[in-house]
C-alpha cells in the first residue's frame, strides 16, 4: 500500500527516531492542521483509520471505522471535504481489510479477506448517492497462499502462490472485475542453502518475501531480510540474497506476465566474506558485503548490470561519509555508540546484513546495518557440582550508521539541518502519544496524517513538510542521530 498503516512506537524504522531531546522552547515542525471534522465513534478498540488516494483526480479518501459502521470521507485535492457518508458494517466485521481500488467512475472499493484467506469481500461505495454494494470472490482452486498485496493506479493486486507449481498468481482488481496472470518461474535455477538444486515452489516456501514500501524508511528487520519484493510502475521486483556469492533478481512485468532474471554478482573480498545483502531503488541495485577485514558498498543499474559507484574500507580505515554514529544496541538496552569502523566491523560480522535507501528529491537517505542474535552464557549455582553449571542464552543484536547520497550518488555530508516531512511525523505521534488511531499518505512533496482525536471528539488531517518553524529560527535538533528512538526487537531468527 501507498499508505503508511504500520507507523506504531514499537516498529522498527529506518531512521530509528533514538533520543528525544526536551526542549524549553516552542518549536512547531513544519506541520498544519489541514481540515478537522467532528465525528462519533462508538468502539475504539476496533477502529481503524485508511487514507486513499485517487491517481487519476487527486482525490483523498479517508475510510474510519468501528465495530458498527464506517465512515467515508471525500476530500478534493486541496484537502477540502467534498462528499461525506456513513454506512453499516454487516459481513466485513469479522474480516481483515487488505487494500482498495477505485473504479473509472470514482467509486471506491475496499478489501476484505477471510482469516483463512480462502475469499475476499469487496463493498464499493457510491459518494455520489450514499450506497454500498457487496460483492464476493472465491479464490480458485489451483491458489494456495497469498505473498502479498498492494495499490497501483487505482487499482488493487493480490500476490499469491499457485498450488504444486513454479508459479506466481497475480489476481488484478478493476472496476469490479477481477483478472489472473501467471508468472512462470519453471525455467530458472534455485538452489538451497547447501547448494543443492531445488524447485521455485520450494525456494519460495524456504524464502519468503518481505515487500518494502518506497514512501517510508524501510526497518531494519526488513532491510536485513535476505527475500524483497518492490513494487514499481507496471513491475514487481524480486531480489533474493541467499549466498554471499551473488543477488538473484527478478523483472516482473505486471502488463505482460513475462519474467526476466538478472544476477549481480558481490563485490569481490580478499578475505571470506560473513554478510552479504541489497536494496532496490530507483531503477538501482545497492549491495553491501562486510568479512572481518573490510567493509564494500556498490551501486549498479539495475537493467545493464554495470557498476555506476563502488566503495571499500578496511577496518582501519575512516568513513568519512557516514552522518550518524555508529550505534549499537542488545535487547532493548539504549543504543551505544562504536567509536571505530574496526568495532563496527567486528560487530557486523555474524549478523545478517542490511542497507535501506529512502529517496527525498534529489537526495537518497541510507542505513548500514546488522541484524540477529548472538549467544552469550552465565553461571548458575543452583547446580549439584561445586562449581556451578554454565546456562547459555541468546540476545538480539543491531548495528546501523547513517549516510547520505545526492542526485549524482556521491556521498555528502548531510548539512541539512532540517528535519524531513516523515521525520516530523514521527515526531509529532511520538510526541502526541494519546493519539492511537491513525494512518498516514505520501504525496508529492508532503505527508499527510489522518488521525481521531479521541478527547474532542474530531478527525483531524495535517500536512508534513520537509523543515521546522521556530520564533528565534533555531534548530533544536543538533544531529540527525537525535531523530531517534530506541529499537525494539520482536521474534529474530539468525540466519
């Protein structure tokens, strides 16, 4: 989705807002309050919020509801309200919403998927009349899971496994219609960890894909993933980073069903190398391989394949472009910082590797990054020897610094004193904790948050711009670092 549904506190970000600095003067970052609507919802608890963007008019969509019924708001493309309508939830109450479409005739539909994802309910509204009609489909039998779905021009896709077969499903939704393309993956080469030659249909059960949104800072636990899936203009694609030897892509095309593989090769190590992985941006492939010597860095197009840049450092060496520290962090222990590239180094190696790129304009904003577990032990003397018995146990594990590339991708320090659109909002829901139900939309030079203020009784919409406004016109946050938080750590399996 375009849409940003998962900003919580507890998620991983990219730019993990780290330390909050408290300030004794007023500072308001760049953000106003665009349009504020009373509204009633009766169940808090199973509210939700969802903004939707029309491509072809710029119309704003904000679907909220609650355990009875859901409200739709029309906002033109100057965020005015323009239509307004509530309906009764019936079938969908007991469903997970996937995603939206909007029909030719600007009629939105959403989403909603059974638990066992066996069928989807699909209710389009009519703003102009205030009506809802109910349609259903059943996935064919031949569908055995769904990977993932997503927005493209108004128009709503499920990625899905086809049962027994190296094939991937593409089920397209469009003016109430529902069309299938097969992506055929038979006539490509996989292999396992041991490398051994497997099936597709194997391969992608043992490597599940993570797809990664452009519009937010990808977390780390996804950058670190070794299985991505992108999301362009009419393409998917797909990278797997399952050996340290190469990048294994795919091209698919969403108008044709034609599947093109393409393999960048690592760069190359004097020593062997412990962590390998990369990112797709903007037609551009970015890969990072680290052994307990050095640290290498690359960017190659993704359609030739050539090296455009190409970065290397020994563990004695400085990085003179990072705009961070290095920072690690145990558990949920605050971050500390790693005063050398040799500690960074040292402290990568082990991990599972990640580098995630977030473009604002011109300019790329990246993370280097490790993440996983390491064991560690203590003695115990509730033991029957003398000498008690040695308990080992797991912790979890991130190492990341920061940097900055410009439009010609050289690295730069990052002079920009001034906070980001998506760095201020996160700082205002960090700092607006009473604020629980919310959901956010990138647009073109702006975010908007749409969020229920609970106390007032209002649904609120404000606007996001990159930079702050201060009366002495001073910039509080000395460091992009301090734009942080501590991470929080789920569920990590080592790789």
């Amino acid at each position: 989705m375009k849409q940003i549904c998962d900003i919580s506190r507890n998620t991983f970000m990219k730019k993990l807002l780290l330390l909050f600095l408290l300030f004794s003067k007023t500072v308001l970052f760049s953000q106003t309050v665009l349009n504020s609507l009373p509204l009633d919802l009766n169940f808090l608890g199973k509210t939700q919020v969802l903004n939707a963007k029309d491509e072809n008019t710029n119309d704003i969509y904000v679907f909220t509801w609650d355990d009875k019924n859901i409200n739709i708001l029309k906002y033109n493309a100057s965020l005015f309200l323009s239509n307004q309508f509530t309906d009764s939830l019936k079938h969908e109450r007991s469903r997970n919403l996937i995603g939206y479409s909007i029909s030719e005739d600007k009629k939105p539909a959403l989403y909603w998927t059974s638990n066992n994802y066996r069928d989807v309910l699909i209710t389009v509204y009519n703003p102009d009349d205030k009506t809802s009609e109910l349609l259903n489909f059943d996935f064919p039998q031949n569908h055995e899971y769904v990977i993932s779905s997503f927005q493209q021009q108004n128009t709503f896709y499920i990625l899905a496994k086809e049962k027994d077969l190296d094939h991937l499903l593409l089920y397209k939704f469009e003016n109430e219609k529902c069309s299938i393309r097969t992506f055929d993956f038979s006539n490509f080469t996989f292999k396992n960890k041991k490398n051994v030659q497997i099936s597709f249909d194997k391969f992608i059960k043992q490597n599940p894909l993570n797809q990664l949104d452009p519009d937010i800072y990808a977390p780390i636990d996804l950058a670190s993933s070794t299985s991505k899936m992108f999301v362009v203009r009419d393409h998917i694609i797909l990278t797997f980073d399952t050996d340290f030897i190469k990048t294994q892509a795919f091209d698919l095309n969403i108008k044709t069903g034609g599947v093109k593989e393409k393999t960048f090769n690592f760069p190359a190590h004097e020593t062997p190398s412990r962590t390998s992985n990369s990112f797709y941006s903007n037609n551009k492939l970015f890969q990072i391989k680290a052994s307990r010597e050095s640290f290498l860095f690359e960017i190659k197009d993704f359609d030739s394949g050539e090296i455009i840049k190409n970065y290397s450092f020994s563990k004695n060496d400085t990085i003179p472009f990072k705009n961070s520290p290095f920072l690690m962090q145990i558990d949920n222990r605050k971050p500390r910082q790693l005063k050398t590239t040799e500690k960074f180094i040292k402290n990568i190696n082990g991990l599972t590797a990640g580098v995630s790129v977030f473009q604002n304009n011109k300019d790329s904003f990246i993370t280097f990054s490790g993440l996983g577990e390491y064991s560690d032990f203590y003695f115990s003397f509730d033991s029957d020897t003398d000498f008690g018995e040695r308990v080992s146990y797991s912790l979890s594990k991130v190492v990341y610094f920061d940097a900055m590339l410009n439009e010609n991708l050289n690295f730069t320090p990052d002079y920009q004193t001034r906070p980001l659109a998506i760095e201020n909002l996160f700082y205002y829901l960090n700092s607006n904790k009473t604020i629980k139900l919310y959901d956010a939309l990138r647009l073109k030079d702006y975010y908007i948050l749409s969020y229920y203020d609970s106390a007032s009784k209002q649904f609120i919409i404000r606007k996001f711009t990159d930079g702050f406004m201060m009366e002495d016109n001073e910039n509080p946050i000395m460091s992009k670092s301090n734009f942080s938080k501590p991470f929080s750590f789920g569920t990590i399996a080592p790789r």
